[in-house]
C-alpha cells in the first residue's frame, strides 16, 4: 500500500507541475501546500519526480509511471524498495553498471534508445565523449565549495565533527554527498562559497596581476568576482549584471569573503555600455555569457524536456551582443575570458570563432571543462587577448 500511495503522489505532482518553473521553485510550493506530507514523503516524492526527468524524451510515448519505472532502474545504483514493488525483474539488475543497465534496456524495449534521452546532442561540443555525457545524465552530481583562505581548518572540523563526510578535490575545494545540508551545519556567515568544480576551475584562467582593474560584467551572484579577488586581493573591480536585484545581493557575500573594495553598476550590455563606463579601461573582462545552461542539466533534468531547440541561436546572438560591446574596453594585450554553462558548440566553439575572426581577439586556450566525468558541471571556458 505505501509503494502505491508513493505511486499516486508522484502522479499527482507531476500532473501539478506545469513545467514553466524550475522544480527547485516548484516542490517547496507543492509541499508547502500539503503539509500532511512527512519528510520521508517529501524526499520520496523529490527523488522519483527527479529521476523521472532524467530520463528526458527516452519513450516519452510510454506511460508516465512505466517511464519512471525505467528512469528508478537507471537513476538507482542500490536498493530500491519502490522499484523492487513494481518491478521485481529491473530490480534484481539494479547494481548493474549503468551502461549495462542502458544496454539492457536498449535490448528489452524496442524504441529505448540512449540518444533520445537528450535530444540536442548534435549541438554538444565536438571534444565531449556524447555517450558518456549522456549517461552522466542519469547521476547526480556531488556538491562542491570553495573554502575562503584561513577557514580550512575551521571548515573541516566542522564537517568532521558532524559526521560529514568529505573529499579534497583541490587546494580550498571540498567535494561532499548532494544534498548535505550546509545551512543547518553553517547558520551563520560563511566562511566558504558553494561553487561548483568546473566554475572554479574556470578561474583557472583569470591570472590577474597585482592592482589591475577587471571588470565582471555578467557577474550574476559574484562567484567569478571572488575566485578573482581569492587569487589577487588588489585588483579594482567592477561588477555588473542586468539584473538590478541580483546586484544587491551581492554585498553580504562580497563582504563576508572580505571583499569590500569594489564598484556595481546595473547596465543591460546588448546597449552600448558607454553612459555607465565611457572612460573606463580593463586590464581584464570576465564574461560569464548568459546560456542556456546545458552543462548544468545534470542538477536540473526538468530542463532536458523544457529547452526549445530554436534558443540555442538565440543564446548565441546575446552572447555576440555582450562580447561586442564589451571588449572595446578591454586595453590591448589583456585578456577577456569568456565563459558558459554550456554544452553546445553553438554557444562555445562558435561565439569564440566569431570573437577571433569578427572581433580581432586572438584565442589563447579554450578548453570544455568536462564536469560529466567528475560528478561536476560541464562548463566552458576560453581566454583571447585583444
């Protein structure tokens, strides 16, 4: 009775969910709404709804509950009581490897096919291995955090003390369980960032040197802004972003990172910037583009069904908008280092073309961070110097 009722419930949120909001927005309103529903309940109901979506547009002609059936097989590396209720042969083959469990499916259902689970896979990046990108879709990457020099020791006793457990991935940056719950282990101010690997890697890139002036200029919640600050405390910053209200959230974060010295300025950048900064000159640009965010579906599989194919060109328009009307105030010789979330070439490979042979920047390095190995997003980065 309880694996039917868990059935029921997920059906009935699916059925809610209109798929214009992210599930992130969309589960605490749902649950917030019913309230009946226990944390076992709720986690329950956010698990099977999340593998569902993994499963993307793979046999979007089956029924919903056999598609979650199939998606609980894939997602699920251990035990599954609910799977094992509904369908004893999967589950007897749940600790498969999960290429075995694909091949396994591909074999018994006659139109499961891989590529359907991500349908844009013609538009990823030329040096991502497609099929384990797609297989990546089907786990959950970890969760990783930047910790702010000095507050190693502090940081890690803490986890240790509550049993967290943890991996070092790189000076200053943990890897630790999806779904650890840092803002009850942390309540008050942080002495770390929530970034994830391929972001801070991305940072990688920056090399600026001791009082240049840098200007992030879709800096969105400033996690370029402070892997920038964490490598060179003198640089003079600016910040902007289109959206005035991300701006002001930027403040408490900057400061408890202790970054207290820079400018913000809400500017849309497909318009010529020049009321804003007509005399400024940059010895660097961050330019963390608006995307489409395909790297990071992995976290948010609603999208996989969501995304329009048609706002891939989109994207990259916007994207050779803002590089436009940026890098004019870059000096010469100085770098602009251009950055997506992305997986497409469209929005990668592409806009940096156009940044070589449009805008006279010449490539230095570009590099597809493959996040989809690690657990982690895939992003991109280049860095051209004009």
């Amino acid at each position: 009775m309880r694996f039917e009722q868990q059935l029921k419930t997920f059906l009935r949120i699916l059925d809610e969910y209109s798929q214009d909001m992210p599930l992130t927005k969309f589960l605490p309103v749902f649950f917030r709404a019913n309230r009946q529903m226990g944390s076992n309940d709720r986690r329950t109901a956010s698990r099977l709804l999340y593998n569902y979506f993994r499963l993307g547009k793979a046999v979007a002609n089956h029924p919903s509950e056999e598609r979650l059936f199939l998606a609980e097989f894939l997602c699920s590396s251990g035990p599954s009581p609910f799977l094992a209720h509904f369908k004893p042969e999967l589950h007897s083959k749940i600790e498969l490897p999960l290429f075995e469990k694909v091949a396994i499916l591909e074999g018994e259902i006659p139109d499961f096919q891989l590529k359907d689970v991500y349908p844009l896979h013609a538009h990823l990046s030329g040096s991502i291995d497609k099929e384990a990108f797609l297989h990546s879709l089907f786990i959950q990457p970890d969760l990783f955090i930047r910790i702010h020099p000095g507050k190693e020791n502090l940081v890690k006793a803490k986890l240790e003390g509550e049993g967290v457990l943890y991996q070092e991935e790189r000076p200053l940056t943990l890897r630790m369980p999806n779904g650890t719950k840092l803002d009850q282990l942390f309540p008050e101010a942080r002495d770390f960032e929530v970034q994830d690997l391929s972001s801070q890697q991305a940072g990688d890139y920056f090399r600026p040197q001791k009082h240049e002036a840098w200007w992030d200029c879709c800096a969105a919640s400033g996690g370029k802004s402070l892997l920038l600050f964490q490598q060179e405390p003198s640089v003079k910053l600016v910040v902007s972003d289109v959206r005035e209200s991300v701006l002001e959230n930027l403040d408490e974060r900057f400061r408890n990172a202790g970054l207290v010295k820079y400018q913000k300025k809400a500017m849309d950048l497909t318009k010529d910037p020049a009321p804003y900064i007509s005399n400024y000159e940059f010895d660097g640009i961050i330019l963390d583009a608006p995307c489409s965010g395909s790297g990071t579906w992995g976290r948010s599989p609603e999208m996989i069904s969501q995304f329009r194919e048609a706002r891939i060109k989109s994207f990259q328009h916007l994207q050779q908008s803002i590089a436009k009307n940026v890098v004019k105030y870059l000096k010469t010789g100085q770098p602009l280092i251009y950055i997506t979330c992305s997986a497409f070439k469209e929005e990668n490979e592409e806009v940096v073309n156009y940044l070589v042979s449009e805008l006279g920047l010449t490539l230095e390095h570009q590099q597809v961070l493959k996040g989809y190995e690690r657990k982690a997003d895939t992003m991109f980065v280049a860095r051209l110097i004009k």
